[in-house]
C-alpha cells in the first residue's frame, strides 16, 4: 500500500490495483499484457495521483474506462485524457449520452429523476460499450438502476467482479438500491431502485471471487455476504 498526490494504490491478487481517495473514493487498474486499463477516475485533482501510480507500477494506462456519469468516476478524465493523448477511451453507451450533457430519458426506461451528481466531460469516447462487449480480459455487464446506464466488468481471468455503484461496502456491504442510513452514498444517487436491485442481484448470480466497488474496501469471496444483503433487502419490502 502506498500513497501519492492523495491517491492510495492496494493491489488485489496478480491484475487488480484499488486506487483510493479520501479512504472512500475508488477506482482500479487492471493489469493487461498490453499496459493497465483504469477503470473510473474518481474526483477531480486525482490526475497526477492515478499517473504516479501507474508509474508506481511501471505500467502505461492504454485503456480508460467510465463505468457511469457521476462526477466521483469520471471527474478527472478530461485532465486524465489531456496527459495520455494516446489512450482508447470508452463510455457506457447509455451513460455516454450524461457524459455529453443529454439528460433526458427514453420513453422505455423509468421516468425518475436521475439522482446525484451528474458531470459533462470534453472527452469523446474512442468506443462505447455495452453489455456483452469485451475489454481486455473483462466482460462488459449490465449494472443499470444506479443511473440509467451504469456498466460493471468481470475480470474472465479471475472472477473479479468490478461492480462499480452497483454494490458498496462503505459502512458494510449492501446493494446501492438501499441509502445507507449512516455512510448515504452511493444509495443516494441511484435513479431507479427496483432496477438497481435487479441489477445487484443478476452480478451477485455471476458467483464473483473477488468484488471490488467504487466506494469501500474490496471484499473476497463475497458471496455468502452478498446473499446475506440481498435477502435484508428482501425483509424491507
Ligand atoms: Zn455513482
């Protein structure tokens, strides 16, 4: 564990890195035979943290990847994408529409009001993505409910579910369908809850090894406590 320009670095097994800040803002490398992907890039003034981290793990950053729209994930990508000219950027494709400044909602989805904060970036992605792509070693799954188009990844290597504001383990592992009464984030933000938890329980189904959130500490084998959560979500309906 070390730190840098207020960016702590956790690895986790062989290919995954925590980038941390303020102990509760998350985002992750993850190591390809190629260079690292990161995923997320949390608050902004987090740039020179995230390079000197890779550097830390002398690797280059040739993919960035945003797994939703709000400003703790992709809040230092322009400044990110200002110092790596080179890399292969990708948005979800229904969050892309967020990321531009387009808020409105598809006659299909839910009318709710997207909660929480909401960023437009300069940045053009190079690809967008949706479920069932492929990036580098991770698989690009459904993560919607949190915003409209939230996406998570599991790492085909390991198991290691990148579950993004799907699930937190701030304050204790629970589905962002529920705020959590003490810690709020991320179940304050999130749109649509029956989506949300429709969604927690579909990556829960995937029978993760490793999971690892946007905002807490990074659980292994978590099943059993996934289980537990879903089904105290269960005894509130
Ligand atoms: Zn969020």
């Amino acid at each position: 564990m070390r730190d840098a320009y207020g960016v702590r670095s956790t690895a986790h097994g062989a290919n995954l890195i925590q980038l941390t800040r303020l102990g509760s803002i998350n985002a992750f490398f993850v190591r390809e035979d190629d260079g690292l992907t990161l995923v997320d890039t949390m608050i902004p003034g987090s740039a020179k943290g995230v390079l000197a981290a890779a550097r830390v793990v002398g690797a280059p950053i040739v993919r960035l990847v945003i797994t939703h729209a709000h400003g703790d994930h992709a809040g230092s990508l322009d400044a990110l994408v200002e110092r790596l000219p080179a890399v292969e950027v990708a948005f979800p494709a229904r969050d892309a529409r967020f990321l531009r400044g387009d808020k409105t909602l598809d006659p299909d989805e839910p009318q709710d009001k997207p909660r929480g904060g909401y960023v437009t970036v300069d940045t053009r992605p190079t690809r967008e993505l949706s479920p069932g792509d492929r990036l580098g070693s991770l698989e690009v799954l459904d993560a919607r409910g949190h915003t409209p188009g939230q996406i998570a990844f599991l790492d085909t290597r390991d198991r290691t579910l990148i579950a993004a504001d799907s699930w937190s383990t701030l304050g204790g592992l629970q589905p962002a369908s529920l705020t959590h009464p003490r810690v709020l984030v991320p179940g304050i933000a999130t749109w649509h809850r029956p989506t949300a938890q429709a969604s927690a329980a579909a990556l829960r189904d995937l029978r993760p090894a490793r999971l690892a959130v946007g905002h807490g500490r990074v659980l292994e084998q978590p099943g059993p406590a996934m289980d537990a959560a879903l089904a105290r979500v269960e005894d509130l309906e």
